[in-house]
C-alpha cells in the first residue's frame, strides 16, 4: 500500500532556508529558552509548589496514626478539632477519614496525606471560590507531610479529583477554617 502523500521530489533538506522562516525559528528557539528558564526561576521561588516530605507507610500503621489522633482531638458539631497542628486525612473509596475537620486562620499545620486502598486526587478549594484551589495526588504506601496556612476564613471542599471507582463522584470532604485567637 502506497501513501496518499507524495514525498518531495530531489535533495530537499540540502535546499537553503526561506530568511522568513529563519526568523521565525529563532524567534521560537529564543522564546523557548526565556519560558524554560523563567519555569525554573518560578519554580524555586515562587513559593506555589507543595513541598514537605513523604514517607513510605503501611494502611495499618497509618491506621494506627489516625486512631491516636481521633482520640486526641475535640470532636464538634463542625467535625474534628485537633489536638495541635498536625492533621491527618486519608482517601479511601469513597471517603476522606479525618474529614471533617475544623481548623483557624493564621496558625501553620502539617496536613498529612495517603490513601488506603488506590490513587486518590486531594483537590482544596474554598467553597467562596472555586478557581482558587489546589491538586495533589494521593498514592497508598506514601504519607506526604503537606505544610498548609489558611489566610481567609470558611469552609474548604475536599474533592478527589483522580478517578478512583464507582462512587468516584460521592467522595467529598470539609474543612472549616474559622479565624484564629
């Protein structure tokens, strides 16, 4: 079977360059150079990159950490109050355990994630505005230790936003961030 497409007849890439087209490839070459290095300078000092550090961790004993951590915080009507500032939060079908949870403005807390059983997608978006948000993943095996201040007050949506099941849709959490002492 041939191709529709015929190729080029004679030496056509030993052919000189149209002076138009040149420019427009250095051009392209240039601006390709300035974006990469401006992601770089943004990505260090941005200060929009999640960081904090992950641990490899067994549902069991991640478990057990959330057990410890249920039993020390102050449950309300608005859900969990922890004890200081460490949160934990799990993702399992079709559930955040730990959620919800009340929390206040200005006080920094180690939020820490996993998932029990498959890949969960932690969306963190303020119920006032949606386009303010923010997407992590979620591996089982993994605890990341996500450092998080809340500036403005109000209620938070936790969304899994990776496709975990059946009920993918039904899985929604809360935090109430409320303003701080």
């Amino acid at each position: 079977m041939t191709s529709p497409i015929k190729p080029p007849e004679g030496n056509w890439w030993d052919q000189k360059i149209n002076r138009r087209e040149t420019v427009w490839l250095g051009l392209g070459g240039i601006w390709s150079i300035i974006l990469f290095g401006w992601m770089t300078v943004w990505t260090r000092t941005g200060d929009q990159n999640p960081t904090g550090e992950t641990y490899e961790v067994s549902a069991e004993e991640f478990r057990e950490k959330m057990a410890t951590y249920e039993d020390a915080a102050e449950e309300t009507e608005d859900g969990l109050v922890p004890d200081g500032t460490d949160v934990y939060l799990a993702g399992m079908r079709f559930t955040w355990d730990g959620a919800p949870v009340v929390l206040e403005t200005g006080t920094e807390y180690d939020i820490h994630l996993t998932s029990y059983d498959v890949q969960h997608g932690f969306s963190l978006r303020p119920e006032a505005n949606l386009s303010k948000q923010i997407n992590l993943q979620v591996l089982p095996g993994y605890e990341w230790v996500v450092p998080m201040e809340f500036d403005e007050p109000g209620t938070y949506h936790i969304i899994c936003n990776e496709f975990c099941g059946q009920g993918h849709r039904t899985m929604h959490g809360t935090i109430v961030v409320t303003e701080g002492v």
